[in-house]
C-alpha cells in the first residue's frame, strides 16, 4: 500500500506492507485524513508514537471497512466508517480497533466525518468527563477557532452553557460566533481577564491548550470549583503558580492527553460521545468546520497551515 513518510522531517508517498490485523481489529481503507497538530511534532521527532502503535503519521480518518478480525462484528464488513486510529492514517489502509469505530451517516462526506474523531473525542472528554459541564454554566475555550475548540463550542452550546473564547485574529473570533460562541475576544488585542471581569463573567469549566502564563489568569476568571482542562502548553512548559488563587476558589486542574490512553478508555468516551451526541452528528446539527481540503501529496502544506496557525478548522486530505 502506499501511505506517507515522514523520515528527516519531510512528508513522501512511499509504500509498505499493509497491516496485519489483531483478532479485535478492522482494516479500513482510507478516503480522507484529518490532520493534528500531534502529526507535525510527531514529524518534527517531538512526538514519537507509543510503544505498540503505528509510527506512521495520523489519529483519525473516514473510510471504508474492507476486512475483519475473527472477534469482529460482521456487519461492520463494507460500512463507512469514521474513527480515531492509534497511528497509521497517512496511508491507504490502516487497522482500527472494531470498539472504537463510528458508522458514518450516509449524509455525511468522508470529508466531514475524517474531521470529527479526535476533535469530538479531545473536546467531549475535556469538558464533559473532566470539565462536568452542565446546563446554565459557562465554558471558557481558548484556541476557540481551532478543530477542538469548534467542537467544544457546538456540544457546549448544545448542553445549554454560555461559551466564552479566546483566539489571535478579528476573523478567527468572527468564526467562533458563527459556530455559537456568545463571547469572542481577540487575545492579542483585550486581555481576556479584563473583558470577562467587564462583563460580569466567571468559568465553570477552562479548555486551555495554551498553559503556561495562562494559568494564573485562568484562575483570576475561575468560578468556584472551576475545572481547567490543559490539553497542550503551546505558552510553554513551565510558568510560575500562584497556589493561594488555586485554592481560594478550589480550583482543580487535569492534564489531559487522549493518544496515549489506553484501549479501554478510548472505546468508553467513545461510547459516552455516542450516547450524549451522536445522533446530533449524523442529523448534521454541527458545522464540522473543515478549512480546507488537500490531495494527500500535499501533506507538506497540510501541516505548514497548522504550523503557521492560519486554519480556523479543521485540514483534511484526501487519499487519491
């Protein structure tokens, strides 16, 4: 099969062997790729799959089931399907654990489905199973614009919250209303502290993907009992804490990654996603913010666009 490399940092149609499958596994032949963020440090060294994983490029695709393990349903046989993928996207067929796929609505392009995966897990299990959102309450969501951030505001304005984001352009802030955020600020022009102090605003539930300085002021914004979800530290790995604010409010802080979990916990969000929302996905009741979408032989650009922080959604790429 042909799939994409990524030796010395450059990405390359090559060709390998396709894989063998376990006895609980799928082999599902790829149409379309979603691409993460994950995918550039993994190319860059920074990022090295888990023991056990592929250590081809790529977490999520939508595709075709053409091939079952001896544990496996047979109906999955020839669904279309979308799933997270414990490495091993970039290629034209990649084996899926059978528990964690999700039957992709006929409504739905391969496009569209290859971008909901890893956002919907990342940001469900963010603020649902950790955050604890619920209806009447407020979710703070910095990246707003981003894959995650838009699947956040969209389940988070679905369970009845007021969401409050933060992003680095006029024009990324103007793509969160428009997915249903109720308060955009452009970080690099208001200081989201003092905008949420302004308007009276204080978060149940902060996804942050920025840390670092971020943590003090996230506190200062806090409402009792807030959780703050840290899904990456793009601010940096260390900052300087003030523990008195933590406390004074309570507030308890995750550190949440979703690739190296295990098998069991990835099939129960995905099962918990399930239950709460899919059937809002397949009705089409969500923008599933795709920014572009590249042939796979322009995988090299896919991930400069991550890179140089220009998307405001989701980068897809087709397998051709």
């Amino acid at each position: 099969m042909k799939y994409i490399s990524h030796e010395g940092g450059t990405l390359a149609l090559s060709e390998t062997d396709k894989p063998v499958l376990k006895s609980h596994e799928v082999l599902v032949k790829v149409a379309a790729i979603g691409v993460n963020r994950a995918d550039c440090m993994q190319r860059q060294g920074k990022y090295p799959a888990p023991e056990g994983d592929s250590p081809i490029l790529g977490l999520e695709c939508a595709g075709t089931v053409v091939e079952l393990g001896s544990e496996v349903d047979k109906n999955w046989l020839n669904k279309r399907i979308f799933s997270l993928c414990a490495g091993g996207a970039y290629s034209e067929y990649v084996a899926v654990d059978a528990k964690q796929l999700m039957e992709l609505p006929d409504e739905l392009t391969m496009v569209e489905g290859a971008a909901i995966s890893e956002v919907y897990l990342t940001a469900f299990g963010a603020m649902f199973e950790l955050g604890k959102l619920q209806k009447g309450q407020t979710a703070l969501i910095h990246a707003g614009a981003s894959g995650v951030g838009g699947a956040a505001i969209q389940m988070a304005k679905s369970a009845g919250a007021t969401v409050v984001i933060t992003a680095g352009t006029d024009d990324k802030c103007q793509h969160a209303k428009e997915l249903g955020a109720d308060h955009a600020i452009n970080y690099k022009t208001t200081d989201f502290v003092e905008y949420m102090k302004a308007n009276e605003l204080t978060a149940n539930v902060i996804v942050d993907p920025v840390s670092g300085s971020y943590l003090n002021k996230n506190a200062a914004i806090a409402a009792i009992d807030c959780q703050i979800v840290m899904l990456a530290f793009l601010d940096g790995r260390f900052a300087e804490v003030d523990f008195a604010a933590l406390l004074q409010k309570r507030i308890s802080f995750h550190a949440s990654t979703l690739r190296n979990r295990s098998i069991e916990f990835k099939r129960k969000v995905r099962d918990d996603l399930v239950a709460r929302f899919y059937n809002d996905i397949a009705a089409k009741k969500y923008d599933f913010n795709v920014y572009k979408t590249l042939p796979w032989n322009d995988a090299n650009e896919a991930h400069a666009i991550l890179e140089r922080n220009e998307n405001a959604g989701k980068v897809v790429l087709l397998v051709e």
